[in-house]
C-alpha cells in the first residue's frame, strides 16, 4: 500500500464572473442584485467600467466574463445601450468567451420581447426577489466552473456494439426497440455509448440528452416528477398541484402521462437516459409496473424512447417479453483504443511520455475510459514516472476500494461539507450546495474542483453527486459523519431556500427533490413543503436510522412510510415491512414483529414470501432456537440463492456451529455480490480459517488475499473485524501468545462483541487453561445478560463453551447433563460435544460414573 497522501491543488485562474445588461431605469433592482453577489463576481457598467456608450468599455468588460445575464423589462427591450451589450454578447458567445447566456425577466415582458437569436436560446424567467436572483447567477457561475473540470470527452472504439445496435434499429417502424439498455461497470462508457450511438444512427431525431435518476425503490411519481419539471415551466404553487393531481391517478393514467411528456420531449429533439440505479427493475428482473405499463403504450412510436444506464442484465425470460428492448452488455475496451485516448488525452495538457511509459500506464487501465480521469490528474501533480513507479494509488481507484482510496486523501473543511451533504442528499444543485456549505463563491469553487480531481464528485446536468463506487466508503468515513443538530441545520436552510422560490415561475428540480427530503428529515418543515413528501422519501431516512442503531425511529419512519404504501412500488412496500421487522425483533416488541409478519402475509410475491422466511429466521436465531432459524434460512434462500443477506445469515449460522463446509458456500456467494462490506468479507474470512483449522483443504492464497482485504474494511477504530480473525489465524498456527495478544486488542476496541471473548477462550482451553477460560465464559455472561436475550445466536455458543470448559476440568458427569438438557444448542452441535465427551471419558475413565462409561463406549461404537 502506498504511503503518499494523495493532495491534488491545482493552480485555477480567476474566478468566474457574470455581466449584468440592464437598463439604468432598473438600477434598484440590479444594484441589489450586484450587491448581493460582490464586485468580484460581477461586470457592471457604473461599478467596474465605464458605464458612457463606450463600445470597447463593453468588449473589455464582456472579454472578462464568462456569463451573460440579461434583465428583460420594457425599458431593457427598447435601450441602444442594452442592444450593444447584446450584440457584443453574441460575437464573444460565438467566439466561445461567453460560455452561457441567461435571461430574467422583471416585469411582464413577453418571451417575443428578445432578439430572435436569444429566443432561440433561452426561456424567459420572471424573478422579483434581487437576493434571489443573485443566488441563481452564483449557482451558474460554479456550475460552469465544475465544467471546466478536465475530463475525457473522446469517443473511440466500441465499433462493434454500434454495428450491432444498427442493425437493431435498421428495421420496420413497428419494430424498433423503444429501449436502449447499456449495460456494465461503472465507468465503462455506458452513457457516452447511447449518446455518441443515436446522434449517429438518428442525426436529425436527436439533438440532446438529458438524464434522469430511478433509485430503488423509487415508483412512477419520482419518475414523473424529474419529467414534469424538466419539461414544464410553472409556479411552485402548480408544480405541487400537478404532483398532487398525478398521485391520485391510476397505473394505466400515470404512465399515460409519462409518456405524453416523453412523447412532447422528444419532438423537441431530447432523448430521455435513465441511471438505473436499481429501480428499473423488480426483484425478478422485469420491468416496474409502471415502466411496463409505459413501454406498452409507447408501442406506437417509430424509434426510441428511453435509454437506460445499468450495472444488471435483465432475464433472458423477460427478454423475451420485452421484445422493443434492446440490450448491449459493454465490455472493457481493446488496448489499442485505450492506447489512443490516453495518447491524445496527454498531448492536450502537454504532457511529455515515451511509447514505454505509455505502454505501462495502460496495462493499468483496464479497458475503463473512465480510470484516464483519475491518471490525468495524478499525473498533472506527480508526473508520468512517479505514478509508473508506484501505481498502488490507480490501481486501489479502478478497483474502488473506496475506504483505503479515501483515507488517502486530505480534505479540508469547505469539502468535508461538500461531501458531508452529498452523503446526506446524494445529488444537489450548485445553489443548494452554496446556502449550505456557506463561504464564498470562489471557496466553494475551488473545493467542488478539488474534489473533482480526486474523483469525489461528478457532474450530471445540474446536479452534483458522490460517484457510485465511493458512497459507502464516504458514509463509513468518521471525517464526514456529523452531529444531528448540523444536519437539521442544513435541512433547515434547504427548506428557507426553496420558501424563496413559492411565489416564482419556476423551481429548479434539483432544489426540489433536494428540499423535499430534508422537510421529511426536518422537525418543522414548511406546510407546503410537507405535501411533496413521498413514502420513499421516508423509507430511505428509515433506513438511515436502521443502519445507525436507532430501533425506534426507524420504526416510526416505517410507520409512516407503509401509511402512504399505495404510493410505493410492492418490492418497497416489502423493503418497508422488512426493515420495520427487523428493527421490531431487535427491540423485543412482539406485537409489531406479528403485526409485520401479518401484512407481509397479506403479499403473494417471491420476495415477500422470502421476507417472511427470513424475519421468521432472524427471530428465532435471535432467541437462539438455531435448528428452527437454519430451516426458515434455507426456505428463504431456496427463493433468492443469490441473496446477500440470507447467505451472510447462513454462513454465519454454520460458522457458529463449526459446520465450515456448508458455510463456505454461502459466504462465497455473499462476498460476490458485496466484495467491500466489512461484514461480508469477515465471514469469509471465518469460513476460511474455520476450514483450516478443522484440516478442510482451502487455497491459502485466497485466504491469504482476503485477510489483506479485512484489514483495509475492518480494521478501523471502534472495529475489531480483522483483529478477530488475527486472533483466529494465530490460534489456528498454534502462536498463542500472538492469538492472545489480538484478542485483548479486539476486546479493548470494542468491549461489547463477543467474537474475542470466544476465540481467547479457545486459545486458553488449547493452553489447558481451563481458569482463564472461565473467566471469559463470565463475561459473554454478562453481555448476553444485559444484552435482554438477544444475541444473535450467541447463547449455543456460549453453551457450548461452558461444557467444552467442563470437558477440560474432568467434569463429566456435568458436562453430559448440560448436553442432555440444553434447549439452545443445535443438533450438530450436541453431536460434536457427545463424540468429544465419549473421547475424553475414553482416554481418563477415573473421572466418569460406571454409566457414563458405558455411555462412552456405546457412543463410540
């Protein structure tokens, strides 16, 4: 592992700024706005040039400008003044110094008000607050300074999937796929394949794409909402009505409406690509209802309609259903081309290379476009040579292994918030991130531009997000965990920005989506605000809670989520009912565990049937009734046999009753699917050493690998994963005094997990130490105890330990009546304890009665 800490400050130029046209009659209103803003930010005739009819004043001050604001009023319209402000802006929009032109309106001038050329460019916007105008100029300005951003913009390659998608669309009308399904890792040029795809196959259909999100669990109304705002312009007030007005209608209507949208945006030459980010499907790889229902009505069109981001293929079954949609699985590219993007990529930032060098660079990009992003910067700070000397940073940043990526990195306060926020609300708006982050335009700036140099941030149309790949690891790191009055602070302001916006035109969607969630999160959120909150809006924020330890809200976020559970797809009215189950069996309440049960009884899905399975498990393994728990698990899993969470609970199961074997395969199953969780990787690693220590073969290598990772996940502070399994691989080796050594560290670290407690114990009673092993037994004792009964099926195990210590002390005739009589261990757990029992009697009789003698010798028989 690499020991630099990765601290990537480029030198920027100056800041961005806005010219301000106007006509002096509306100086008040501007003068405010110009104050608001600061004279840094802005070009503005009386107060940074000169403001007499000087034409080359106006080219000077437009040459320093990156953003043309035009203030459209009844005087504006009919100044010379503002006309040669317009003209001049138009030779340097043309000329490519002015990047973006926007228009305001201040009074009730028409849209027919403006030159034809700008009418072409722009929809008039009425605002009438001055505060509220100068926060929409800044959020541009650092939009488009996030766009200066160095990236890879080529397209090369993949001339393979393009001649197989056209000869897709190169049939009749009736049958051209109404879907685009690009399918693949992260970063492998999913999106740049659909886009660069259909301006080729369709040049004069579409002209622009815009993409939208579905994150799991999200339903038709997420979907028509981001839809509506992208394609209508209304007040905040109507905005809301019309949300109001689609929730009531039925499935067949909501997708009618969707697709009158769809229909409407792409007459006007915009092409919709939805991120999948596992909404678009149900559990069984078919399309959501409403996505169903949608393509079914949009069979009539005579080209695509929807193209879609995906890491998951759908089903070949419902391929077949599916007949209009197309599905392309994207593969890394060929050396050669990657050799050909990088080449250009560094000759356009002047970077010197050798063919060798070039060579070595790419044998570490692994056929990702997206991976030359992370190199270029690396090599516009530390040089090509110090990175081929060292690659440890590139390779840990294409295999995402977020946690050890990120503790590489220096943040600083500015983009701690930044990070910290986006954690929170996943995508915001650069005006959002500015009311809340506080600081200055050029602070924020320059920290959303670092961030993007590591790789921590990414732009996608107006929003702002965490990629993908580094979102657990930024929700795991303590640097962006904040205290709960800080993130009801920022939902507070959240909610004060969008109140600006209740008497405007129109509502940015990222503000929206953005508010909405924080009035569910906030104590007092604004009434208005109130009636956009979304069932999924709650399921998330219950879901935080879970995952935090916090039973008891999360249970009443459930609550209110499953209330509104008309408005949730049915694989989310179960994630609802799953994890108001698990957080009831946790807290001991029995009445709303069955009440739970009882409504998942009420579906007649797989996965609710498989639900139910496994919160029957997950109780009875809490109240330590493991045989009943393994075959609810196994009925469970027989429904979902790729299932994350049923094959750690197995695992597990089998772990704690030494059955490595058997526990192997479900924790190789689990860690293919989650390959960074600390959790899934510590049961591997347990399914491992188990089987080593019991004389199984396993491929040392592997294991060998996967403690490497444990320690990368697990070996934070206040985590203990990769100290317990230390501890177990020293005992394993016979090096007890190091065996020891780990467990006491796990133990300081975490006082309450009982994993260490066990492994010292068994390290002492492989000493003969049957003493120090008690002493241990003690303490699971009093954990277990305050613990109210839950343990996770700890107390066998503690049962276990206890006759195993009797065993040790010559206590035979105790030992067998704990086995007898003990209701908590499971049959194969008895069954070893017998035959180890039957051993020792054999080997010192002196210490057993004459029947259990005879106990012995028929058991071994």
């Amino acid at each position: 592992m690499a020991t630099t800490r990765l601290d990537f400050r480029h030198v920027w130029g100056a800041p961005l700024k806005a010219f301000l046209s106007h006509s002096s009659k509306d100086k008040i209103f501007v003068n405010s706005v110009a104050t608001s803003l600061g004279l840094m930010q802005i070009e503005l005739d009386e107060k940074t040039f000169d403001f007499t009819l000087n034409v080359a004043a106006i080219h000077d001050a437009l040459k320093r400008c990156d953003l043309f604001v035009y203030f459209l009023s009844r005087d504006s319209s009919t100044s010379g003044f503002v006309k040669e402000e317009l003209r001049s802006a138009l030779e340097n929009r043309g000329s490519g110094l002015i990047k973006r032109i926007v228009v305001s309106t201040l009074d009730e001038s028409s849209y027919r008000d403006l030159p034809n050329w700008l009418q072409q460019l722009n929809i008039a916007q009425k605002i009438s607050s001055p505060k509220l105008c100068a926060r929409r100029i800044q959020a541009l300005l650092l939009e488009l300074a996030a766009l200066d951003d160095a990236g890879v913009g080529l397209f090369i390659g993949r001339d393979a999937d393009q001649a197989d998608l056209r000869k897709a669309v190169s049939v009749p009308p009736k049958d051209i796929p109404l879907s685009i399904h690009a399918v693949g890792q992260y970063g492998i040029g999913r999106r740049t394949f659909i886009t660069n795809s259909l301006k080729s196959l369709f040049p004069r259909l579409f002209n622009t794409f815009i993409e939208v999100t579905i994150s799991q669990y999200d339903g038709p109304e997420e979907f028509y909402r981001q839809l509506f705002i992208l394609n209508t312009i209304s007040s905040f007030e109507n905005t809301i009505g019309a949300f109001e007005l689609y929730a009531r209608l039925d499935t067949r209507e909501k997708a009618s409406a969707i697709c009158t949208i769809l229909q409407e945006m792409a007459d006007n030459g915009e092409f919709i690509i939805v991120i999948d980010e596992g909404g678009v499907y149900d559990d069984d790889g078919q399309f959501q209802p409403f996505l169903a229902e949608t393509m079914r009505q949009l069979s009539a069109l005579g080209r695509p309609a929807l193209g879609f981001v995906q890491a998951r293929m759908m089903p070949a079954k419902w391929k077949l259903v599916n007949e209009r949609s197309y599905h392309r699985y994207l593969k890394p590219l060929r050396d050669e081309d990657m050799k050909t993007i990088l080449s250009l990529t560094l000759n356009e930032f002047s970077i010197e290379y050798t063919e060798a060098q070039l060579l070595q660079l790419i044998s570490h990009l692994d056929g990702h476009p997206y991976n030359i992003r992370f190199l270029l910067h690396y090599v516009l700070n530390y040089g090509v040579q110090s990175l081929i000397d060292d690659p440890q940073d590139l390779v840990e940043w294409k295999n995402r292994r977020a946690a050890d990526f990120l503790n590489k990195i220096v943040f600083d306060s500015d983009e701690v918030k930044i990070m910290s926020i986006l954690s929170e609300y996943h995508y915001l708006d650069p005006e959002t991130l500015l009311a809340t982050v506080g600081g200055s335009l050029e602070q924020i700036t320059g920290a959303i531009r670092r961030l993007q140099d590591f790789c921590c941030l990414e732009r996608r149309e107006h929003y702002l997000y965490i990629p993908g790949p580094l979102r657990d690891g930024v929700r795991r790191d303590d640097r962006f965990k904040q205290p709960d009055s800080w993130n009801q602070d920022v939902a507070l302001k959240i909610c004060e920005l969008v109140s600006e916006y209740e008497n405007e035109d129109h509502v940015p969607l990222a503000i929206i989506g953005s508010a909405t969630l924080a009035s569910a999160k906030a104590k007092n959120p604004p009434a208005f605000l109130a009636r956009l909150i979304l069932p999924s809006h709650l399921l998330r924020i219950a879901r935080e809670h879970y995952d935090e330890g916090r039973r008891t809200l999360c249970m009443e976020f459930c609550q209110k989520a499953y209330a509104m559970k008309d408005r949730l797809p049915d694989d989310a009215q179960v994630e609802v009912l799953r994890l108001w189950g698990l957080s009831a069996i946790r807290a001991g309440d029995t009445t709303v565990y069955e009440d739970v049960l009882g409504k998942l009884r009420g579906y007649h899905t797989k996965v609710a049937r498989r639900m139910v399975f496994f919160l029957e498990g997950f109780a009875l393994r809490l109240k330590g009734q493991l045989d009943l728990a393994e075959d609810k698990f196994i009925q469970a899993w027989k429904l979902a046999r790729s299932n994350q969470s049923i094959n750690r609970e197995l695992a597990s199961l089998y772990c704690k009753q030494r059955r490595y074997a058997e526990a192997e395969a479900h924790a190789r199953a689990a860690f293919e699917t989650a390959p960074t969780n600390p959790f899934i990787i510590d049961i591997f690693a347990e399914t491992l050493l188990g089987k080593a220590a019991a004389g199984l073969a396993i491929d040392q290598r592997e294991l060998d690998e996967i403690m490497k990772q444990l320690e990368v996940y697990g070996d934070a502070p206040g985590s203990s994963f990769f100290l317990v399994r230390e501890a177990q691989s020293r005992l394993r080796k016979r090096d007890y005094i190091n065996a020891i050594k780990a467990a006491t560290k796990a133990i300081d670290r975490t006082p309450q997990l009982l994993a260490p407690y066990f492994l010292r114990a068994e390290v002492y009673l492989a000493q003969a130490d049957p003493v120090r092993a008690e002493k241990d037994l003690q303490q699971v004792d009093r954990i277990l105890t305050e613990a109210g009964g839950f343990s996770e099926g700890d107390e066998a195990r503690a049962h276990e330990l206890g006759v195993r210590i009797m065993i040790e002390r010559r206590q035979f005739n105790l030992a067998k009546d704990k086995i007898d009589l003990n209701a908590f261990l499971p049959r194969a757990v008895k069954n070893r304890l017998y035959r180890q029992l039957a051993k020792a009697v054999a080997f010192e009789p002196d210490h057993a009665s004459k029947p259990l003698k005879e106990w012995a010798r028929r058991w071994q028989d």
